[in-house]
C-alpha cells in the first residue's frame, strides 16, 4: 500500500446540497495541500473553483443529470457544454436509469453518447447508481457505457438508497474487462473501505472524506515501517 500515490487516486469530493462557498474554497485548498488531483464541486462554484486551482494542474469536476439521471439528453448536454467552457476538465454523468430498467437501451446509449461527442477532450465517468439495479442491469449499463464512448463506469452518485460495494465493483471490473475504468463512490469514508474498492479493482475513488483517508493511510504505512 506504501507504493500508491493514494491521493492521485481520489476524486476529492463536496457535492451536499447545504455545501457552502467556504466549504467549496476549503476543498481547493485541501487539494493543493495533500496532492489530490481532481475535484468535485457543484456546478454553481465552478469559476471560483477553477480560479482557486488555477495553474496547479488539478481537474475540476463537474456533475451532470444529477443527482437523478432522468434530465433530458438536451438538458445534459447543456450542461456538459457550460461546464468544459468554464473550465471543467472531468464529467461524471448520471446515467438513464428510468430507460435503463424500462429496457431502451439505445435511448440510454446516446443518452451517454451525445454528452460525450458534445464534450471532446474531457473525461468522462457514467454514473450507474448501482443499488436500484439488478446484476444483469449492471452488466447492460457497463456495455452500454462502453459502446458510447466514455471513460468510466462508477458505482453511485452517493445520493441513492445505497453506495458502493466490493460485490459491485468487482462485478463492474470483469463485465467492463480493461475496455473502460471503474470509479468507486457512495459512502467511502475511511482507509479500509478504501483499500478494499481498490483490492476489488477500482481505478479511482470519489469520496468527500479524502482528508481522513489520506490521514489512515499515512497513519497504516507509518505502523508497517
């Protein structure tokens, strides 16, 4: 665990709805500070996030459709397209997941699809929302995903009846085989919970308790020496 850069790993995280500009500016620093890479705020704060990060090579994160996912494919894609103008460089988008279980695939297909071809040249995660899913639901997002272009599949938008499972991402990982990345998220809230989404094969973690994670990690590392 001493040769992650755990920090580079995390999607450092302030999305609640009571989040203020304070709480937002704080985030920024916090990154700085401890080397996370990317950020997440609401759409909102965006210029004075991308202000406060300016020239530190840290990625502002923007949600889209969330935390819902059922915003028309039009509405997303405004969406997506205000965010990169004013400087986003990652989007995480919360996938159909009405038409999803309805069965129209390709209406969830080009959902993902026309945000991405909108958005060239940022990075894109699909939120599943997993636990109002079914295993075989999992599955059909996952391929889904892939044929649309984005770069992630991610477990939960941290908003549903449930976050993240070891189960899920592992599920994630084989059905996605190497084809997309998965991002781990919903009530990752300390290192050991941590390390079991990456032991599982999660390629990223989004959490708004990066500070404490990073702070048990150092704290484990420091036990093995």
């Amino acid at each position: 665990m001493s040769g992650w850069n755990l920090p580079a790993l995390i999607d450092h995280t302030v999305l609640r709805p009571d989040a203020t500009k304070v709480e937002v500016l704080r985030l920024c620093e916090e990154a700085k500070a401890n080397g996370f890479m990317v950020i997440f705020v609401p759409p909102c704060y965006i210029d004075e996030a991308v202000a406060a990060v300016a020239g530190t090579g840290i990625c502002v994160g923007i949600p889209i459709g969330f935390p819902l996912g059922g915003h028309s494919t039009k509405t997303k894609v405004a969406e997506a397209i205000e965010a990169v103008q004013r400087g986003a460089t990652v989007l995480d988008m919360v996938l159909n997941i009405s038409r999803l279980k309805s069965a129209d695939h390709d209406y969830v297909r080009t959902d993902i699809a026309e945000v991405v071809k909108a958005t060239v040249d940022v990075e894109h995660k699909v939120i599943l929302e997993t636990c109002y899913l079914t295993h075989q639901e999992k599955r059909t997002a996952c391929h889904l995903i892939v044929e649309a272009g984005a770069d992630y599949v991610k477990t939960s938008t941290g908003f549903g009846a449930a976050g993240a499972t070891v189960e899920d991402v592992r599920l994630l990982k084989e059905t996605v085989a190497g084809r997309v990345k998965v991002k781990a998220s919903g009530g990752i809230r300390d290192w050991k919970t941590t390390l079991a989404m990456l032991e599982a094969g999660a390629d990223r973690i989004g959490t708004s308790a990066g500070i404490k994670i990073i702070q048990e990690w150092r704290a484990a590392i420091h036990q093995q020496a």
